[in-house]
C-alpha cells in the first residue's frame, strides 16, 4: 500500500516525486519506459523561461514566475548545472515592437523582473552576432538555460535516497478504485495507493480516462532540433527569440549550459504519440526562420538532429487539479512549454492539493537535500589529483570530445535505479554527447555497464528494450 503513485517519470512527475519525499509518506514513481526522463523531458528546448508570455490569471502564468526563480537554490542542491544567461524577444519592424512592448507589460503584471525594453543599437552592443535588420528587443534578465534531463534525473535520484521508489517498466492498462487505488500494469502487477497522481505526458489523456469521464485530449506537437558544436557555441550568449506566434515560442537560437549551440524547434502536429522522427522539411524550415536571427550559425557544424513532442492540451492551459467526481486522483497534464520552468512551482501546489484532499502531511526531521555530483573536469587542478589518488578511475579519460572519466560513468551508474542503457549513461554523465556522437567512446561505456552490472556484453542497449548494439563475436 502507498500513499501516492505518481504514474510518468519526467520533470513534472519527478518534481512532484522528490517534493512528496520531504513527508513521511510511502511514494511511488510508475514509468512505462525502461528510464526516467525519455519523453518531452529529454527533448526540448532547456530553457527556464522568465514567464513574460503567459496571459495573466493562467495556470502558465501563476507558476512559470515562481518556478523560475526557485530553480537556482534547486540546482545548487542536486548539483545540475544552470545558468541565467537572459533572454531577448527580437522585433523585426514596428507590428514586432508593439508585441514587444504587449510582453513587456504582460510580463510586469507577471512579476518577472528586470524586463526592459531594448533599441537596436543595445541589442546589438549584447549581441553583434544578430542581424542588423531588426528594430529592438525586450530583454528579460532572469532566463535561463538548464540541463533539462540531467535536472530531471537528479530529481529522481534524490527522491530515491529519501525512501522514494521508482518502478520502471511499468505501463499503466488499468485503475479502479473502491476504499483505495488499484492500478494495474501490462505485466500483471497491482499497485494499491490512496491517492494518484496523473503526469503521463502526451498520454496524460488516456490515463485520465482509464478511471474519469474524458474531459480534456493531448494533442502530440513535434518540435525538431539542431544541436550544434562547441565551435558554434558563442555565436549568441543570450537565449534568442523571434515574437511568439499561435503555435507556440518560435524558433529560438540559445547556448546550452555545456557549451554547445541550440537551434529550433518547428512545431508540427502528429497524430502518434511516439513520433519522434525528423523530416527534413521541418529542419529546412528551422535553419531558414533561424536566419531571420542570425546568419551566424554554420550549420554544417551540426553534431545531431532530434525532435520532442509537446502535450498540447485542448484546454489551452495546463491542468493542475483533484477530479471532481473520481476524489484522490489529480490530473497534472498539458504541460507544454512552459511547463520545465513550471515544474517546481507545480509540485509545491501538489502538495496543497494533496493536504486539501486529506493526504496526511506529516515533514521529515531527515529530509537529505544535496545529491552529489562529480563534474571532473569542473575541478581545480589539486582537487583532481586528489580525487585521482582516491580513486584512479578518475584519472582515466572514456570520452575524448566531453572530457569524462570512468570515475563519473561507474559513480552515475551506482546511483541509478534499474540497469541503464548507452544513452542512459550518456543523459547522466554525457559521454556521447560531443561531437564524434560517442563514436570513439560507445564501446568502451558498453564495456564499463557490463562490467558493473555483470551482464554480457551483448545484453547491453542502446535505449528501449531490443535496441541491441551487438549481436555476437566475429572473431
């Protein structure tokens, strides 16, 4: 029996996770996919927005603020790396600057701080590297950019050393409900819990409607990405956007908080909630609307494409509530953009749901806030040699292209839940995410999971289930 099931594994279930782990409460994590984080929370744009866009008496509106500036003190604590490195909205002609200056005023009421509204010649001075065609920007000095994944995985695991528990590999077919939850997974196994906690994603519909009457639908949203490589990284400093339209933020052009460059997305709707292929359509029209910002970006330096599905809810707002009829089950969903800026404000209003429904709310004297991370090559060069001394895996390089030790690859695989694939590896401790796309490094990292997790080398995965890397031995 527990207290709460959580059913998905990205920022928004994993916010809520860890956020539950500070009470005396039995909490569970049920994730469909052999990982956390491999929906939308692996997949998008890593920005902590500054909140200036959502209309004003919006859910979007009421957390985005307030997520955002809790984001620095979480980040310290969970050793994931952010950086506010501000955000400009470009205005290419006068129509632009009259939105400009809408955001300006929607933001304030907002209680973002620090907007201003910037001439041409200023924006310029911040960033030479933008085209002179535009008329002006607003700046907002408290955006942000975060590891999205490495932030939700940091979440997770500190909710695990606070007792939580994760069950992986757990679909969701069934819930009923008569004292308490039954929820039933396609393998067999029944959960019992008195309260759920509805943050499937794009599949926030489906499991809505396994127990309540339908009252809203997810619409899956492609979104397709360049990442670019470190030699591109300084062509902006600041996240850069063009004026929002219907479909969303636009195309946006921002470093990342490891040195690389970010280009996208396109948003295109799809009708499978698994989608996530990228057709050059959609990328032809994301380098050319980029150019609008920058001429600066040389493409050819691109080290991968990939695409996130948003879930856009028909609500046109997320949804943070109890169901009326179905007591103890609240939905959490239509969590699009900006919904990672959103997640720690959101889980901070679970709880009060939660205490409003009768979950008995009861703080740990034990609650552990730090989790641990070793970012080698971060260290002064004396602490590395001590490091080195202690444990001379550190003093071994496994990926060229991001500078990472055997050390970080065992010590990530130590804290995880589960057996993790190549990418799993890659999302905590980036080996693979330079620009050889782990061509140098992948079979050394294959090696060290067999070796720690004393599985044969063949049995190692890329990612999902059946992903297999190598089928046998040549010679």
């Amino acid at each position: 029996m527990y207290d709460v099931a959580i059913i998905g594994a990205g920022v928004i279930g994993c916010s809520i996770f860890r956020e539950l782990t500070k009470y005396n409460l039995k909490v569970v994590v049920l994730e469909k996919e052999r990982d956390v984080s491999m929906g939308t929370s692996k997949a998008n744009s890593a920005i902590v927005h500054a909140g200036y866009d959502p209309e004003e008496g919006t859910l979007m509106a009421k957390y985005n603020v307030k997520g955002n500036e809790m984001f620095e003190e979480l980040c310290k604590e969970l050793s994931v790396p952010f950086k506010r490195n501000g955000s400009l909205v470009l205005a290419f002609d006068k129509e632009d600057m009259s939105k400009v200056k809408h955001l300006y005023e929607n933001g304030t009421k907002l209680g973002v701080k620090g907007l201003k509204i910037l001439n041409k010649a200023e924006v310029l001075d911040m960033e030479p590297n933008l085209n002179e065609e535009i008329e002006g920007a607003l700046y907002a000095p408290t955006g942000g950019i975060v590891g999205p994944f490495e932030y939700t995985i940091a979440l997770a695991e500190n909710g695990v050393q606070n007792d939580g528990e994760i069950k992986l590999k757990k679909e969701v077919v069934s819930i009923k409900k008569d004292d308490t939850f039954k929820i039933l997974t396609k393998d067999g196994e029944t959960i019992e819990a008195k309260f759920v906690i509805n943050a499937a994603g794009v599949y926030a519909d489906k499991i809505h409607n396994l127990i309540c009457k339908e009252s809203f639908k997810i619409s899956p949203r492609s979104g397709e990405y360049f990442v670019m490589d470190k030699s591109q990284g300084n062509v902006v400093s600041h996240t850069i956007f063009q004026c929002p339209s219907k479909l969303g933020k636009g195309v946006l052009i921002t470093p990342t908080v490891h040195g690389n460059l970010l280009v996208g997305p396109d948003a295109r709707d799809v009708e499978d909630k698994e989608d996530l292929g990228t057709i050059s359509e959609g990328l032809n029209q994301v380098r050319e609307a980029s150019m609008r910002s920058t001429k600066e970006v040389n493409f050819r330096e691109s080290i991968r494409n990939f695409a996130g599905l948003r879930a856009n809810p028909d609500t046109g707002d997320f949804i943070v509530e109890e169901n009326d009829e179905v007591k103890g089950f609240i939905d959490v969903a239509g969590m699009k953009s900006p919904g990672l800026s959103s997640a720690p404000a959101i889980a901070l209003d679970v709880v009060n749901i939660l205490n409003a429904a009768g979950c008995s709310l009861e703080k740990k004297e034990n609650f552990i806030n730090k989790r641990e991370q070793i970012h080698f090559m971060e260290l002064a060069p004396e602490e590395k040699a001590k490091l080195i001394k202690k444990n001379d895996m550190y003093g071994r390089i496994i990926c060229r292209c991001e500078s990472i030790t055997e050390g970080e690859i065992v010590a990530a695989i130590k804290r995880s839940f589960g057996v993790l694939s190549l990418d799993g590896i890659k999302r905590r401790c980036r080996p693979g995410m330079g620009r050889c796309q782990g061509g140098f490094c992948g079979p050394r990292v294959q090696e060290i999971i067999a070796r720690e997790y004393k599985v044969p080398l063949e049995s190692v995965v890329l990612e999902k289930d059946n992903s297999y890397i190598l089928l046998g031995k040549t010679k």
